[in-house]
C-alpha cells in the first residue's frame, strides 16, 4: 500500500523508475519476482521536488563553463541549500512510520539514495542499462531511529556531490537538474557479505566465469573496500571454484550507537575462505539468474546472514571491459596520504616558521607518547610505533598538517579510541576522510571494554588531584627559571634541555582531560536529543557557561581590569586613547606618571599574562611579554568599548540562568535534570583544566622563545647569523646543535639565507585545502602543486556551526592578519580563518564574530558565549567568499552568514547607536560540535 508520501515496496509505484530511480524499482521488480530482496519503502523524487521547491531563488546559480574548481564550489553551495532546507514535517512523520515496520529487532535500517532519470530519459540515470554508475549518491548503513531524518537529509544532499556534480557535467548533463529518491530497508543481520558480476568485470574471461568478492561483516566492507576480501572467479558449468585468500583481519560491523565501524576479524576465521566452493556457486549462479532476468550482465550485492541465507540488496547492470590481453601491465594503485589542518591551525594558522615547527613537533612527541603511556598503551606497542610520533605532523609549503595516517594509527593504540573515535574526527578532522582504521572485533572489544571501565573510572577520579599538582608543578617550574639575558649560551643550552626533558615526563596529563570532555559532551548531545528534543541547542552551549574562571578567562579579566583603572583615571584614559606612540606611553603608566596603582595593575599583568598574544605559540610572533608596550594597543579598544569584568560575568551567569530554565521547560523528570546538571558540571570541570593546560603550554612555549631568543644574540655576536630573526629560519635541534654538537657541516648563516628565500616564495602562495589527500610516492612538493588552493566564491549566505545566539547586522571585517589596529575591528563583524588567545583585543571590540574553522569549544565560540556576542564558527570558505566592508548578517542561532544589499541611509548609525540591528539574546536554536583531542 501507499503510506502518504511513501510507496511501499508492493506498490505500482516502487516499481516506475521515474518516481523512484531505477535502483529501487528494479528492487520492487525483484521482490515481485520471487527474488530474497529485504522489504524496503521508498521515498520518491517528488519528495526531493517539493524541498527543491522550498528553496526557490536560494539556490545557488552554477556560471556556465565552470572548471572542476568552479563546480566542486557549487556542489558544496547546493548541498548546503538541501541540508538547511531539512525535511518536512509530514515527510518526517511517514519516514518514522516506515522505520517502526522495517527495523525489527535490530531497531537499525538501510538508507540508500538514488537518482531518478527525466522523462526525456527514461532510460538513463543512476543505475540504468544506458549509465550504470553507481555510489555517487550517499548510503549508510545500520541507521537508528533519532538519526533516520538526518540520514535522509543527507541522501538529497548527495544529489550535489561533488563527484557526481563532475561525472554530469562530463558527460553533458545538466548537474544543477539532479533529483534524488531515497530507499529505506531492513538491515540484514550479515555475517558474510558479497559483491558478484555476472561476468568477469575485468574482460579477459567475462564470457566464461562469474566473479565474487566476500567479506566478513557488512557490505560497506566490499563495496567501499575497508575489509580484507577474498575473490573467487566461478567458472559456468561444472568448472573448479578458483579462489584468491587474503589473510583476513577487519571487517565491517555495526557501531554500538549506531552507524557503521571497523571491526576485527576472529582469529579462527582469519585464515579461511569467507565463502566455501558451494556457497561462491550459489552468489554466481544468483548473478546469472538476475543476467537472465534482466537480459544484461548485472553487478549484484548481497548478505549471508549466519544460517546460510542469501539476500540480495541490489542489483545493476554491469560495466564489462573489452576483452584485452591478460599480459596487459597494470599500473598499481597509488597510495595516498591524507592531511589536515583541522584544530590543529588554532595554534599554528597560516605560514609558519621552521624554527616554530620543530618545536611543535617536539611538543607533539613526548605530549603524546607519555599521553598514550598513561591511557595503557604498552611500552612494547609504544617502542613499535615510536617512528609515527615524529611524523604525526608535517611542513607542508611552511603550513603545519596533522599526518591522519600517523594520527589514527597511533590514537587505534588507545583501548578508549574507538568509543570516541566518531567525536575526535568531527573535532580535528572537521571533515570526513578515507583513512580506514582497524578495530577490535566484538569479543575483543567487549574484554578491552571490561579491563578500560575501571581504569578510566580511576583516571577520572584521579584526574582533579593529578592536574592540581601538574600545575602546581609547572607554576613552580615556570618562576624558577633565570631570565636567559643574564645567562651564557651553553647556561641556556642545559636549561632548555631540562626544561623539555620535565615536560617529557608529565605533558601527556595535559591530554588525558581531553578524553574526558569529548566522551561528556557527547554523552551531553545524545541525552539533550533524547530527553528534551524541542529544547534550543544553545541549551547545551548555555549550560557550558558560568564555570570556574579558567587561566584564559583570567587573563582576559586581568586585561578588562587594566582597562578599567586606566579608563578611570582622566591623565592616563587621555594618553592611552590618543597619543599613538605606544612606547612612550607604555614608560610613562609603568614609571607611575598616572599612578602607582596602575603601574603595578599592568606590570603585574605583563608578568603573570604576557606570554598570551597574538598566535602565541608561534616563535616568530611578539607578543607582550618581549614588548610590553604593546599592552597599550590592546587597551585602547577597550577602553572605548567600555567593556568591564562585572559584564562579562554577568553575561555568562545570564546565559547559564536561561540555559537552566530550558532544562527546566523541557524535561519534567528531576532525576533526568539532575543527572544533566551532574555531566555539565563534570564536563565544566573537565573544560577549566583542558583550558588551563592549554594557557601552561602557552607559557612553556613564551619560556622557550625567550631562551631561543637569547641564544640568537649569542648567535649574532659570534658571526653565526646575521641578524637575531634569522633563528626562525633554523630548526631548534640546529640552534642547540650549534653548540652541542651534531649538526650537519656548513654555516648556520648561509642556512638560514637559504631558507629565507624558500619562506618569501612560500609566504606569497595561498594556502593548501584544509584537508586533502597526496600520493604517498611521490615527493610533497609536487604533490601540493597538484592539490589545489585556498579557494575564492561569491555566495549570498553561508552555514557554519552555530555556536552563541543573537543576530547582528554590521560590515564585515575580514582579517587574515591580526597585525591590525584593533580599532579597525571595533563595531565590526570579525571574520577569520581561525584564532587563537592572542586574537581576544580583536574580538572584544567586534560585534560578531565568525571563524572558518573551529569547533563548538574552540576559542572563538568560547569567547563569543563569553561576550554574548553572536558566534558561528566553522564556516567553509567564508574569508575567500564575504568580501571585506560587505554589509552582512550574523545569525547565531541559526549558523548562518548572509550577505545582503547595502542599508538604508541611516541604518548603520542607528545599529551602531541603539543596537537595533544586533542582539546578543540566546533565544533560537544552536548547533554542537566536539572537543579537540589535540
């Protein structure tokens, strides 16, 4: 029957390819058939019309002509439109129907897309005999109830791939005309799953055998090649099976919250054949009765569930290639490694010096191999891996890329990975990557899982007592060191060399707490789902506020309070607001020309904060711990704002207060609120010490650059640089090197010469992608020219992640380097690629605040909750697209940024003198990301 606006599959409809594509009525064909097909309903196209509608002149408009670049930019445009667009209510209604009848016991489904031909073209499209491409259109695998409508969403989005986009627009097809079905079945239980050609694929024999590729696990594992498959070529007639065995270690399972994973083989099972003679028989004469069916070689999937039965999941026609000689060479499939810049550009944005890379990936090394230590790794697994913590990140084109290779095969090592696995790659990845990780099989998992409970039960408890010494510790640590202008090279040579061997043995506690608050917050996301669905997101951002001030807050408070004893005395507010010569003044407040009280306010926030500035973990960055006059250019605007300590508590105690009457709104249970308010406050805990671990590493990287510093002079006197800034271009074990011993013959002048024409001709080029893939064979400096730049649109409206609420009307300001008189930002809307601390004088005196990367607890989005002001963070593209001075929207609610014609005469005077056009009220939705693990 028909459900609404769903067909089921016994309907005349679920069998017309132009209502619901081809791959699913030939699904409805088979059933009727006869043929072991899992019952499955079907969304149709018109569905996909009606959203399509909805978004009217929203739609982005593709140039005719456009290359690959151009397209790719559309694609993602078009896609967005979809995903914002979401699915009606009455669809959603019918969606939930059909997954009660079909999810059974396993309470998991199917989702499958497929495009659906025009009536000009009956008989082309997804899956036809005249174009049978296929996996261009999204599918997912074992989908749970609360994630179904998501799903869904996504498989109408997957008509703009950008890989689909391209495949249409080669063969002269309109791309911008795509229409999507979608397919919901019942999952099957597999055991053993296949992918069988009527005929050999490959040519050479497709006359005289069928070939079957099976793996243990879910289909995913063949089609998508993330299990250990064996093939076996089956000869028509009475011919022998022959078979090509792999040793078989992953498979793919469902996830224990849903979705799909990478599971292990068991070791019984690891060296027998998925599928014995007669059962690779039974999958080929399957296809070859489908061939007989439909007239045409087919391509089928199917699963064997653990009684023997065999279903088929789909069927198409084949690709064949023309026969051709079996003596043809192959050429081998590259291999591929994949980069990201992902969080890690917090903290290393942009060009990057060689000297601050070497230091980082030092940092990296001994953080993680201590990290790793203390979350149970052996040494024996840590000895075998030890090479990956040096490559963990790489100098590409002076940019710094976290290596996902490295990252996931050495984060697999950790018994907790594989639970927070999903979380860590929305946070460091921020977008999907085929980097396929092994894990554990469901026995191994659920003994790994009995030993990890009481271990990580233990690190939790622990972890307060642990990280109060750690920072007792390194306070300590800090103050003893001597100031490295009074002390000789080879003095600050052994210093350095101790410094980093303490860090060596405690910086891996730092990381631990990071476990800890991207398991909270996502155990935060699925009960806020699942207890109070009508409740805005901003609840969740809102309950993350009004904690304990961590190290960063109390910077900031320190700078506000600086502000305000300046701001209060006439003599002082007057030279800081206008007399530009930053220096002078800067020795007339700390000589105590406007009062002692003052001068000791800002000596003393120099002292205890002065490592905190712009990109702080950068060497070559200054910041005002090396020149304190730089304190005044973070007042002024300040000042002129007038912002004060009182407010931005009270803005933060505000949002917790609204934040807290959501909970109370929308869940009536005390015992479920209660257990909330626990988690928040375990997860606000958790955030002070990840927070203040961070501002410790900004002070071991200030302490750092000092010693460097010092020793460049030294340099410099000896003859050894020319001047004190080439250190940057050398990498620390160099410097060290120069009086140690070890390093390579040559000047260090001429090295450094050498250097600094790479870094010119680097720094003039445009960034990679965010994330991109490179052959592993060959050299990186070809690969890069081959994987694309940074990239430059016009959009009107753009979608990040919502991460405070209000909306804001106001002109773009567009800063790629926050080098700038602040008070160019000042009643602005802040735009950024990233930020970091040092960013915080720029975002006090903006109105609005948007990043194009980020998490929903990256700095940006804390300081926005911080300063109600309006925050969207994670907004592919937005430094290249919203032109600078551009009259734009902010709405932070929603996650969007719209570009829109220019106001009204007045307009901006009045935003600007009432704040007509801009609130800092959280009172619409928000969205959630997760924590970095880095």
């Amino acid at each position: 029957m028909t459900q609404g606006p769903i067909f089921a599959d016994t309907t005349p409809e679920a069998a017309d390819p132009l209502l619901v594509g081809h791959k699913f009525a030939r699904q409805a064909q088979l059933r009727a058939a006869g043929f072991r097909v899992p019952e499955f309903a079907c969304l149709p196209v018109a569905a996909f019309d009606r959203v399509r509608e909805s978004i009217g002149a929203d739609f982005p408009e593709l140039a005719p002509g456009g290359g690959p670049e151009e397209l790719a930019q559309w694609s993602q445009r078009a896609a967005d439109a979809v995903l914002r667009a979401g699915v009606p209510d009455d669809v959603c209604a019918a969606l939930l129907d059909a997954f009660d009848r079909l999810a059974g016991d396993a309470g998991t489904v199917a989702v499958r897309s497929c495009a659906v031909p025009t009536a000009d073209d009956a008989e082309g499209g997804e899956d036809s005999a005249g174009d049978p491409f296929a996996g261009l259109g999204r599918s997912f695998l074992a989908v749970g109830r609360d994630e179904l409508i998501e799903r869904v969403a996504e498989c109408w989005a997957s008509a703009f791939t950008a890989e689909g986009v391209l495949y249409r627009a080669t063969r002269d097809a309109d791309p911008t005309a795509t229409r999507m079905a979608v397919g919901i079945q019942r999952l099957v239980p597999a055991a053993r799953s296949f992918v069988a050609f009527s005929r050999d694929p490959r040519g050479t024999r497709g006359a005289e055998q069928a070939l079957v590729a099976a793996a243990y696990g879910l289909g995913e594992g063949v089609v998508q090649e993330q299990a250990d498959v064996d093939h076996f070529s089956v000869p028509r007639g009475t011919g022998a099976v022959e078979a090509q065995l792999v040793t078989k270690k992953r498979r793919v399972v469902p996830d224990a919250v849903g979705g799909t994973t990478i599971g292990e083989v068991p070791a019984d099972l690891a060296e027998r054949p998925v599928l014995d003679d007669a059962t690779a028989r039974r999958v080929a004469d399957l296809a070859v009765s489908l061939e007989e069916h439909f007239g045409l070689p087919q391509d089928i999937e199917g699963a064997i569930t653990e009684d023997g039965d065999i279903h088929l999941v789909q069927a198409r026609p084949a690709v064949i290639a023309p026969l051709a000689s079996a003596a043809a060479p192959t050429a081998p499939a590259a291999r591929e490694l994949h980069w990201s810049n992902g969080n890690i550009s917090e903290s290393f944005a942009g060009f990057t010096s060689m000297l601050t890379y070497s230091v980082a990936c030092e940092l990296y090394a001994v953080g993680f191999e201590e990290l790793y230590r203390r979350m149970g790794v052996s040494e024996r697994t840590l000895q075998r891996h030890r090479y990956e913590l040096r490559r963990m990140i790489g100098y590409l084109d002076g940019r710094v890329y976290m290596r996902l290779e490295s990252w996931y095969r050495l984060h697999s090592q950790m018994r907790t990975f594989a639970s927070i696995k999903r979380q860590w790659e929305k946070a460091v990845v921020t977008v999907g990557s085929s980097v396929a990780m092994e894990a554990p099989g469901r026995l191994k998992r659920l003994a790994m899982r009995a030993r990890e409970i009481p271990a990580a039960g233990a690190r939790r408890a622990l972890a307060p007592v642990r990280m109060r010494r750690f920072f007792g510790w390194w306070d300590e640590r800090r103050d003893a060191l001597p100031d490295p202008r009074t002390q000789s090279a080879g003095e600050i040579v052994e210093d350095y060399r101790e410094l980093w061997s303490d860090v060596a043995l405690r910086w891996g506690g730092t990381l631990v707490t990071n476990s800890h608050v991207i398991a909270e917050l996502d155990l935060a996301e699925r009960l806020m789902k699942r207890w109070a669905p009508e409740a805005d997101r901003g609840t969740l951002n809102g309950m993350l506020c009004d904690g304990p001030a961590n190290r960063s807050v109390l910077s900031l408070r320190s700078l506000l309070t600086v502000a305000e004893a300046v701001a209060a005395h006439p003599e002082a507010n007057e030279s800081v607001l206008n007399d530009k010569d930053s220096e002078e003044v800067w020795r007339r407040l700390a000589d105590g020309e406007f009062g002692t009280g003052i001068a000791e306010q800002a000596k003393a926030h120099v002292k205890r904060y002065g490592d905190r500035g712009l990109h702080d973990l950068k060497f070559e960055s200054t910041v005002v711990a090396n020149a304190p006059h730089l304190l005044i250019d973070q007042l002024r605007p300040v000042i002129s704002v007038g912002r004060t300590v009182e407010a931005s508590i009270e803005e933060e105690r505000r949002a917790r207060q609204e934040a807290e009457g959501e909970l109370r709104t929308h869940i009536g249970d005390p015992a479920r609120r209660a257990a909330l308010r626990v988690l928040f406050w375990s997860l606000r805990r958790n955030l002070l010490i990840r927070e203040n671990a961070r501002f410790c590493r900004t002070e071991l990287f200030g302490a750092s650059r000092r010693m460097v510093n010092a020793l460049a002079q030294h340099l410099v006197e000896a003859g050894q640089l020319d001047e004190a800034a080439d250190v940057y271009d050398l990498t620390i074990e160099e410097v060290l090197g120069a009086y140690e011993g070890g390093r390579p013959g040559g000047e260090l002048r001429e090295l450094a010469r050498v250097r600094a024409a790479t870094r010119k001709q680097a720094t003039e080029r445009l960034d990679p992608p965010n994330v991109f893939a490179t052959d592993a064979d060959v050299p990186l400096t070809v690969a890069l020219a081959s994987a694309g730049t940074a990239r430059s649109t016009t959009a009107s409206t753009l979608t990040g992640l919502a991460s405070s609420g209000g909306v804001v009307r106001g002109r773009a300001r567009v800063v790629t380097d926050p080098n700038i008189d602040p008070e160019s930002c000042r009643g602005k809307i802040l735009i950024a690629r990233e930020t970091d601390p040092g960013w915080l004088v720029l975002m006090l005196v903006a109105k609005g605040l948007v990043a194009e990367r980020g998490t929903v607890l990256s700095h940006m989005a804390i300081t926005g909750r911080i300063f109600g002001v309006p925050t969207v963070v994670a907004v592919p593209g937005v430094v290249d697209t919203v032109p600078d001075g551009a009259w734009i929207e902010v709405d932070g609610d929603r996650g969007t940024i719209t570009v829109l014609d220019e106001p009204e005469p007045g307009a901006e005077g009045a935003a600007a003198s009432d704040g007509s056009e801009g609130s800092g009220a959280k009172d619409g939705p928000d969205e959630s990301g997760a924590v970095a693990a880095s």
